[in-house]
C-alpha cells in the first residue's frame, strides 16, 4: 500500500526526540558477521527497512540472525556460508548490499555480487572497490551485470591508494584486510565516524587495525575473527535532520543519546545562522534564537566537513533564511532533486552545476510534493513543517529506509503530521 504524509505546518517543535543508532554504521557492522563463525551481538541497531533488507541478504548467505521483534538487538552468526552470490533483486533495493562483497572474498575466497544499479543521486561507481581487492590478490571478473570475485588462495596485504574518500569502499577494503596475509595500507581513507565505528567492532572480533578516523588505516591480517558484542553509535544525520526541525519550526528541542562532537561542521554552520546549541550531559538542546536564520554558505565534504547526507535538509532551513545561502554539492553529481520541491512550496532556489543560490523568502507554502530519495523526503518534511497551509509528500517508503518511526517523534514534539494512505 503506497502511503503519503500530510502536514499542516507552522507548529514550534518543543520536547525531546531520543537519537537511535546509525543506519550507516549498523548496515556494515552487519555484514562484519560474515569474517567469523562465531556470534556477533549488535546493539542499539535501528529499526529501519534498510536494516531488514541487510538481513535478508545476510540470511540467504546462510547468516542465522536472533531478533526479537520490537528489540535493538541483532545476534547474527555465519557459522556456515552456504552461498556466496548476492543477486540483482537484493542488491538493487539497497547500494549497500556491496558491502558483502569484501567479508566474502575473505572468508569464503570467492562472491558473485550484483554491481548495484546508479540510483537517483548519482552513478554512484564501485571501481574503487574493485581495484582495491584486485589490489588484495583477487581476480575481478564483470559479466552479465555480475561482479565475481575469487582469491582461492585467499587475500594477501597490500598498500592501497585510494583515488576518492569512499566511505563503503573503505569499509569493504578494511574488512578484507582483516584476514588477508600481512599488512594492508587504505590511504586516503574515509574518516566518517561510521569507519570508526566498523574499526572498533572489528578490533573487538580480534582484528589488528590502527589508524581508523585518520586517512591512513592499517591493517594486519589475522587468521581468524572470533564473537563480540557491539553498540552501534548514534546516527548523527538523525541528529542533524532534528537538530535543523528545530531551526526551521523555531522550535525547542532536546536530542538524547547522540553529542554535539558527532556534527561538527553542521553545529559551527547552524552557530553562524544564529542558533543556539547547548551540549547536554547525554547530548544537546537546539533552539532558535528568536529571530530569523541567517543565511549562511555550505558546501558538503568529506567527514568532518558538512555531511552531503544533511546537504537537502540545511537547503530546506535556508529557504526561509535572512539574506542568501550558496550550497555547493561537491560529493555526488545528482543531489538536488529536492530543489524543484521546495520551489514549489515557494522557495526562490536557482542551480549552477553543483551550486545552488537558495534567496530566503519570509514563508513557504504547502503544497502536494513528492519524495525522490531518503534525505530528500526528510527535507520536503522540514519544509512541510514550517509552511503555511497543508503538504502532502508522496513515496514516502523512502523515508522509512532512513527514519524510524519519524511522524510520531514529530507529533510528542507538536506538529500536526499524519501518514495516510495515498
Ligand atoms: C556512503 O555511501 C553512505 N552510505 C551514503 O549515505 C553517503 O551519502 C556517502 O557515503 C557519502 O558520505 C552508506 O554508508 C551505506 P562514497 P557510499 O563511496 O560509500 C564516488 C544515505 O543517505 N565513488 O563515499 O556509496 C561516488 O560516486 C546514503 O544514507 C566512486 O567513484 O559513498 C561519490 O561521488 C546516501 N567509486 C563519492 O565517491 C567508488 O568505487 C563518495 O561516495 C566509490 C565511490
């Protein structure tokens, strides 16, 4: 059943919104199960449909995974790999299905993986991926929309170059190291504290890895992983994206179990637009400072620069800015479906290539709008929040990829939001 969410805008959100764990954190740290036989116990993992498409995938490789409904904790356990293919219909309903490919070369010495489609923000390549593996001792082989790969003699370490910060091809590349033969070098690695966090998991299960949150991760192979328990950190593009309802709704909002020290750039950028964050023992308070946003220039980058994750959710904030906000989009090559939307709840908003000028205007309007991917449907609610009048926001099965439970966290905060069938 498709569904959409309607708002009426113009509510102040007020009250608390607990931050769950991060869905770009817990997606590899599932797949990190696949380097052993042995349990690994994840908590604090987010109830998210990407986090079940993970563990379809997980189970068709023979991953027995212990979930009580309702619960944040995964028990998964690969004591037998009984396939290594991860096919097209899987891997195209999530990008980040690629992330087998590296646990299963190095466990298994081969995997036949579906080379993901493009998707709506960009080509979104795995080359890096590949020639880090080639680079491992694997032979990569493309054929009939297939990568396969195979190291029957297993991964030997290598001193990897990375041309582009790729956030899963260093995941990927750090998870085959594990158990190849010698030391790995990633140079020009993804700092993203989701790495961190995989580095930490993985050092629990027995790996040798220093390095992790710089751009040189090194690695030296074990022979083995063995059980662990693990946290999933906080997800600090939720904490982002309800840090900016608050701006946006001149509201009040208190986030728990997530820190200030997770968005850097966007609590400097957010400081600069006026608004006041006060870090709290277990997280932060964002309110507004009463009077308007100024408009303040962004452009996405690299951990610890401005997320690209949160690249729609601030453009929707500068909508209604004093002044103007040039927001440069230097990750992906297709990241602005959003702006169209927003122009037609009233946002002055013109495209240069990767730039957008967003004039602020004193007020959007509500309008019927629809979601194109999951940051961008969390934008268009944003915006819905703050409009006057009535937004309906269609394909909102985007949404919950990314968010868990977003209406209600909204409605305990004061907004009228509901979803309805669409
Ligand atoms: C991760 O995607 C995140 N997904 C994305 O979040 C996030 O937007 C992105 O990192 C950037 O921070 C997960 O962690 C599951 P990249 P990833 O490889 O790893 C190019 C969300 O909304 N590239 O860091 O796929 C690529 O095209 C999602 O939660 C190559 O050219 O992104 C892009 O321009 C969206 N070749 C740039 O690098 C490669 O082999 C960065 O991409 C790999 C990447």
């Amino acid at each position: 059943m498709t569904e959409s969410i309607r708002i009426v805008g113009g509510n102040p959100l007020q009250g608390v919104i607990q931050i769950r764990g991060a869905k770009n954190a817990a997606l590899p740290l599932m797949t990190a199960a696949l380097l052993t036989d042995e349990t690994l116990t994840l908590t604090n993992v987010p109830h998210l449909t990407d986090i079940q498409t993970m563990a379809e995938l997980l189970e068709q490789h023979g991953v027995h995974i212990n979930h009580t409904a309702g619960s944040y904790a995964y028990e998964l356990k690969a004591q037998t790999i009984i396939n290594t293919t991860a096919s097209y219909d899987l891997v195209c309903k999530m990008r980040a299905s690629i992330l087998v490919l590296g646990p299963l070369v190095a466990r298994c010495g081969q995997a036949r993986v579906s080379l993901p489609g493009g998707c709506a923000i960009g080509t979104r390549p795995v080359d890096i991926h590949l020639s880090g593996l080639k680079q491992l001792g694997a032979q990569i082989e493309l054929s009939e929309g297939y990568i396969n790969a195979s190291a029957p003699k297993g991964l030997t370490g290598a001193k990897i170059t990375m041309p582009l910060v790729s956030v899963t091809a260093t995941e990927n590349l750090m998870m085959a190291g594990t158990l190849a033969k010698g030391e790995t070098h990633l140079i020009n690695a993804a700092r993203e504290p989701e790495v961190v966090d995989l580095a930490n998991c993985l050092i629990a299960m027995g790996a040798k890895i220093t390095g992790a949150g710089t751009d040189t991760i090194i690695i030296e192979g074990v022979s083995r992983l063995h059980k662990a328990t693990y946290a999933v950190l906080p997800d600090r593009i939720e904490t982002g994206t309800y840090a900016m309802a608050a701006v946006i709704t001149g509201g009040d909002l208190e986030l728990t179990h997530t820190s200030l020290a997770l968005i850097p750039s966007i609590a400097s950028t957010l400081q600069q637009a006026g608004i006041i964050i006060q870090e709290t023992p277990n997280g932060m308070r964002v309110k507004s400072s009463g009077s308007s946003i100024l408009g303040v220039d962004v452009m996405t980058e690299p951990y610890p620069g401005f997320a690209t994750d949160l690249q729609a959710q601030i453009m929707a904030v500068m909508t209604i800015c004093r002044g103007a906000s040039m927001i440069t989009e230097t990750i992906f090559e297709n990241r602005f479906m959003h702006v169209q939307e927003l122009c037609r709840m009233g946002a002055n908003i013109t495209v240069h290539h990767s730039s957008a000028l967003v004039r602020g205007v004193p007020y959007l309007s509500g309008a019927q709008v629809m979601a194109t991917d999951l940051r961008a449907s969390v934008c268009l609610v944003l915006a819905g929040l703050a409009a006057k009048g009535e937004t309906t926001i269609s394909r909102i099965y985007h949404l919950d990829r990314g968010y868990e439970n977003l209406e209600e966290k909204f409605r305990n905060c004061g907004a009228n939001i509901e979803r309805i069938a669409a």
